[in-house]
C-alpha cells in the first residue's frame, strides 16, 4: 500500500532544453545542473554562445560566475528540441515571436514549455505564453494537441540567484499539474517556488512593473529622495493593479511575489536594467544613449508603449506610466513629468 508521502510525490522533468543566452536562462541552466537535472542551452547566436561554451562564463549577461561542466549547449534548432520534456523560453518580449516561428517545427508534442519573459508586444499587445500559442496553433491544431505552458516570475535578481542568495519565485500555469511539477523541479534549499493558477496577473505584473523601474531609476538620477521613491512605488503598484484587474487577473495576485515582490526588487537593485537605465535618462542622457550603454534588453522600453495602449483600450488611468512614455517617446523633460504628476488634481487615495 502507498504512504501519504507517496501519494503526494510529484514528478519532476529531468531534461530540459532552455531557449536563450541571457542572464536569466543562464542561473536557471546552473541551477538545474545543480540538482542533477540534464540541461541544454540554445543561443540565437552561434558565435555568443560558442565563446560562453568555451570560457564556461556568460562574461556578456552574468560576468564572474562559472558555469557547470555538465551543462550542454546546442546551438543546432532541430537536436535542441529532441527529448525534452521541458522547454524553458528565456527570449526578450520582442523577439519571442520570431525566435518560436523558427524553432515550432521541431517542438515536440506534449511537451511543457516554461517562459520566464516579462513584457507585452507591441502591436499585437500580447502576453509571452499568449505569443507562444499564436505562434504555434497551426503545429497544435495539426497534431490535435494542447499547448502547455507556464510563467515564471517574482523578485529574482540574477546575480543574487547566482551567488545563491536566498528568494523566491512564483509558477503560474493553467494546469495545475505542470505548475506543480516545474515548482519541484526548481525549488531547492536556495530558492523556494510558489504556485499561482492566475496567469494572467503573473505575466501582468511581471511586465507593467519594469515601467515603474524606469521611473524610479529617473527619480534616482535626479536625486529625487527615497520619499519620492516610496510614493512611486505604492502609486505605481495602484495602477499596475488597476490596469490588471480591468484586464481580469485577480487584485490578490499583485500584492504577492510576482506583483509587489518583483517591483520592489526591480526598482530598488543598483543592477536592474530598468532601474539603470532610468537613472541614466534622469542623469541627462538620451534615450539613445540610455540604451546603448548596456548590451541586454531593457524590455520596460517597449513595454512601455504595450501599457499605454493597453490602457487606452481598457480605459484605465496610469498617470506614472503615462508620464514615462512621454519622457522616453515624446522628449518630454524630466522635471516637467515630474511636475506635472505632482500637480494633478487633488483627490483620496
């Protein structure tokens, strides 16, 4: 007869192919190597991820830390996707779309595939998971098969993960069996996974609050203090939620891990690219210049655009987003954004 203990076990996936060189998929790829789970890495580019294969050091996106000896790269889009049973999608928002149109005729049928992108897209104003069903329906439909994905998200600094830090994260997924599985498959004494089944929120949240990094790191550049910062941040978690729930995802899910936590986080951590890269544009710089002084993706950017839009879609006021795009789009000055936003109509919180 079975025990209690194991009824309860879950099933953990043990070879797992992720799909991007950057500094995310890459702590996750060491993470996993960690715990014994096999573990291959794809790279757009086949010369960066050779010259990370051969330092066994991503010195681009997670300078000074080794990489484990059994950590495999597979630069070849047909042999990356053979035997995986998950499929971890770590491309920037932006490029999500075209990296999956030239990888889908090798995914295979009823494989999970995990993504831990944050952003929206911009025309289309879809969700990574939503982009992924988009861009592999046909294959599905074909093959009578059901996508399964699902989110990774929370307040997880790559670096800090890296150096085994302590944090958590969250997993959201429809299907509360994958959700489970990814969550025993991560979890380890130095980071502790949650399950979440409100996807939509997780992916929400995850993107809207790389906008408010942006804006706190321009508080930052231009000295603004940390009681402007502290008024961002509870302001800037308002309409992050407004926008959320008018969009369906639950109010409760923005206060946890993958709402507040990552914002926090993110707007707060001296390496975040967002942050950074706002405290750059509030120092002076242009948005060009901004931009050009880091090699990663600042994905608030474009995000940026997605969440004006979708708030003029779901007419939902989002004043600190507003004012961002205005600096980053319409060369609005700083001060005056600023300005502007202190000297709103007076009304309750």
């Amino acid at each position: 007869m079975s025990s209690k203990s194991d009824k309860s076990r879950v099933a953990e996936y043990k070879s797992i192919s992720i799909i991007g060189d950057g500094g995310m998929g890459t702590v996750l790829a060491m993470l996993l190597c960690e715990k014994g789970v096999s573990t291959r890495m794809w790279g757009y580019d086949r010369e960066q991820l050779a010259e990370i294969e051969k330092r066994r050091e991503n010195k681009k996106f997670l300078p000074g830390h080794s990489l484990p000896q059994s950590l495999r790269f597979e630069p070849d889009d047909k042999r990356i996707m053979a035997g995986a049973e998950l499929i971890v999608s770590a491309v920037p928002c932006q490029f999500t779309r075209s990296v999956w149109a030239r990888l889908r005729d090798y995914v295979p049928d009823g494989v999970s595939i995990l993504s831990v992108t944050k952003g929206v897209e911009n025309d289309t104003l879809l969700r990574p998971t939503q982009i992924l069903a988009d861009v592999l329906s046909e294959k599905l439909k074909a093959k009578n098969s059901k996508l399964k994905t699902a989110v990774l998200s929370g307040p997880t600094i790559a670096d800090e993960l890296a150096r085994r830090l302590p944090a958590t994260v969250c997993v959201a997924a429809d299907d509360e069996e994958v959700a489970r599985q990814v969550q025993h498959t991560l979890n380890c004494p130095h980071l502790r996974v949650y399950t979440n089944k409100d996807v939509l929120g997780v992916e929400l949240a995850g993107a809207m609050k790389n906008v408010i990094a942006i804006a706190a790191g321009i508080l930052d550049g231009i000295g603004a203090g940390d009681n402007a910062k502290a008024a961002l941040l509870s302001r800037g978690l308002a309409e992050i939620t407004r926008l959320g729930v008018a969009c369906g995802a639950r109010p409760q899910t923005f206060a946890g891990l993958t709402g507040l936590g990552d914002l926090v986080t993110t707007c707060i951590s001296p390496t975040g690219r967002n942050r950074s890269f706002g405290e750059r544009v509030g120092g002076g710089q242009s948005v060009r210049q901004a931009q050009g002084a880091t090699e990663s993706v600042v994905e608030g950017v474009a995000t940026c655009e997605s969440v004006v839009a979708l708030a003029r879609r779901y007419d939902v006021e989002m004043p600190i987003t507003q004012a961002v795009y205005e600096v980053l789009f319409e060369n609005k000055p700083v001060q005056q954004a600023l300005a502007d936003l202190m000297t709103r109509r007076l009304k309750a919180e």
